[in-house]
C-alpha cells in the first residue's frame, strides 16, 4: 500500500474563513485550481476542478464524499484529466478544521488512495505548492 499525503496548517483565520475558502467555488479558484472550479460542499455533488499549466491541464472530476460543516469535508478527486469521475482512477482527499483558542484554525489535509508511487510524489509536490498558496490567499 502505498503511503498517504497529510499536512496539517494554523491559520490566524477563523474557521468561518478557513471553511470558505475550501467551499466555495469562487474561493478554491482563487488557490488551487488555476483555470476555475465547479464545486459545491453538499455530499454526492459532482464537479470538477481545472488547471492550465504545464504539468497539468485540463478538468479533473471531483465527487463531494462528506461535508460537516464548518468541521470536515472530503472529496474523490480523477489522477486522469476530462475524465468522468465514474470512470476515473481516483483518490481521497480529507479536510478537518480545529478551532484554536486565539480564534485561529488548525487545517488537517490527508489524501489517500494512489496506486503509483509517481501519484504520490506528484502531489506531494502540488500539495506544497497549492497548499502554500492557501497561506497566501488567507493572509491577504
């Protein structure tokens, strides 16, 4: 099996915020999908995030698993581009949000599910980068 990505962030944010910006179409395109996003935080939703780069391009299929609100939401996400999510090679990526005392937000993200260690590695690197860009994005 092989190993899941998680990385765990604190926000000076509050979990209000915190929670927007993974929720919200028009904020996750703001961080992480560069081309635009069709996304809704209600559990069997379909949709898909883009990105217009040149290690990734296209819209990836994304299925919302489980929400709680304002606490978690999960989502399966296609590896392959303009590929339906029926039919995709997917992972799993999980988010929790913690209220901290200082009225803060800690953020766990855990992704689970690849099949190749290239996967793997691939997000590693995206996640550093798009997560790195949520820090960005809620300290403006």
């Amino acid at each position: 099996m092989i190993e899941s990505i998680e990385r765990s962030l604190e926000f000076q944010a509050s979990i209000e915020r915190v929670w927007a910006a993974l929720t919200n179409a028009e904020e996750l395109a703001a961080w992480f999908p560069n081309a635009g996003a069709e996304f809704e935080p209600t559990p069997g939703f379909e949709g898909w995030f883009a990105w217009n780069l040149e290690e990734c391009t296209g819209r990836y299929a994304v299925k919302v698993e489980a929400v709680e609100p304002m606490h978690s939401i999960s989502w399966s996400w296609a590896r392959e581009p303009d590929t339906p999510i029926s039919e995709a090679y997917t992972t799993l990526v999980e988010w929790t949000l913690e209220s901290l005392p200082n009225g803060g937000t800690r953020l766990h993200m855990l992704e689970s599910g690849f099949n190749r260690d290239k996967d793997r590695a691939d997000n590693v690197q995206g996640w550093k980068q798009e997560l790195g860009e949520l820090v960005e994005y809620l300290n403006n």
